[in-house]
C-alpha cells in the first residue's frame, strides 16, 4: 500500500550575501590581503518549508494550493527526493514518479530513441520495461523519422513531446505533477490531458500543484494550502479552497 507520511519536516535552503561576494568587496579583501575572504562571505538560511505535518494513502488525490512562493514546488521536490529534509521526517512507500522537470536526464547529443532508454532509466524503468513500451512511447510522441536524429535539432515542442511521452509511460505508485510543466502546443494539449488522465487512474496516489482551483476540485478529493512554507489548512478539498478563496478575495 503506497502511503506519504510527514512529520514536522522542515527544509532550510541556503542564500548567498550577493554584497559580500561583489567585486568592489574582492578588491577591497585583496588590498587587505585577507586570504579567507571567499570564507567570510555571509550565508543566509531560508526556511522554505516549515514543520509540515500529514498523512495521504493509496487511492488519495492531493492538490496543492498557495500564492507563488508559498512552497508547493519545494514540497514536490522533498516528496521526490530531490531535497532531503533540514529536519523532521518524511516517510514515503511506493514507486514515485515526479513529472517535475520532463526533460531532466536528457542528451542533446543522442536520438530520440537513445533518449527514451536514458529519461526511463533515471524514472526507475527496467531495460526490459523499456524495450517494451518504446514503440508505444515513439507512436505517442509522433517524432517519426526524427527520432532517430540528435535531439539538439529538435524544436522545443518537439522535445516537449518527447519528454512528456516517456515521462507518462511509467507506471506510478505515486504520481508528483507539477502545472510548470508544459505539455506543447495546442494540437498537443488535449492528447496530453487525456493521457496524464489516464495516469491518474493507474496512480495509487496523486499530488499535483495547480493555480486552477475547478481542476482540483475536479480532481481531487484533499487539499494542502501552504503559505510561506506553513500549513495553512489540510482537508477536504471544497472546505480548504473555500477558505483559500476568501483569503485571496
């Protein structure tokens, strides 16, 4: 049974004091002949996200909810591994595929086809799974005869399509999207919505951070609304997007 658990995870994220590594401060740490002057510059922790504490299960759907910067993609990210928590806990069971990035692990230097064994290895697919769903993966993607060039002649929607056809092969205990993801031109976006609906339907749970509260109404049945990295409110969907909503207006 695939499951996420958080509690009281944290995530701090340092930034650099942009003063501090200027060239007018270089300078000046030269003529003073400072040999540690790269070791003084100031770094500053900002706590991204802030003591979050929930539990979804196999058959939740989760939307993500809050003004730009309030954490949804951070969250994403700690979800996937990307981040590891500053502190606290985060405790996931289950294949997780994060459509965070479609075109993360791609070479501008091999083909299609080489591309779609390269992004399916780092998503977790075995070679096996791979040979299997290739041609599948080719046909959805309607590159034909381009596949089997460099994808540094690709246009950006041609790599788009590519992308995202491999991304949504793989077969998901937990589903991570992210709406920063594009899905192509318009001749692309309806194929593409009825696809990631379908993964979906095969996913055992689903997180996904959208600005369209009708879609995750539509969508899903919970919601987490962050602010600034807080836990604002966690619930049912329509109860957290009412008060999301009166918030905003």
């Amino acid at each position: 049974m695939a499951y996420i658990h958080l509690k009281n995870a944290s995530l701090d994220l340092p930034i650099y004091d942009v003063q501090s590594r200027s060239l007018k401060k270089r300078i000046s740490s030269l003529r003073n002949r400072e040999p540690n002057a790269d070791l003084q510059s100031k770094t500053v922790m900002l706590r991204a996200l802030n003591e979050l504490s929930f539990r979804i299960e196999t058959g939740d759907r989760l939307g993500l909810v809050g003004h730009n910067g309030a954490g949804k993609s951070t969250l994403l990210r700690v979800l996937a591994g990307i981040y590891a928590p500053s502190s606290g806990v985060v405790e996931t069971h289950g294949k997780i595929v994060p459509l965070l990035d479609i075109s993360l692990g791609m070479d501008e230097n091999s083909t299609g086809r080489q591309n779609i064994r390269l992004r399916g290895l780092l998503l977790g697919m075995s070679d096996a799974e791979i040979a299997e769903k290739e041609e599948e993966i080719a046909q959805f993607s309607d590159l034909d005869s381009f596949l089997d060039l460099p994808i540094r002649t690709y246009s950006s929607g041609m790599r788009v399509r590519l992308g995202f056809a491999i991304s949504t092969a793989v077969d998901a205990d937990i589903l991570l999207l992210d709406e920063v993801m594009g899905v192509g031109d318009a001749s692309f976006k309806e194929k593409a919505n009825r696809r990631l609906a379908e993964l979906h339907e095969r996913s055992e749970i689903v997180v996904l951070a959208l600005h369209d509260n009708a879609v995750i109404r539509k969508t899903c049945e919970k919601a987490l609304w962050l602010d600034r990295g807080h836990v604002r409110m966690f619930g049912a969907t329509d109860g957290v997007l009412a008060a999301y909503e009166a918030s905003v207006n």
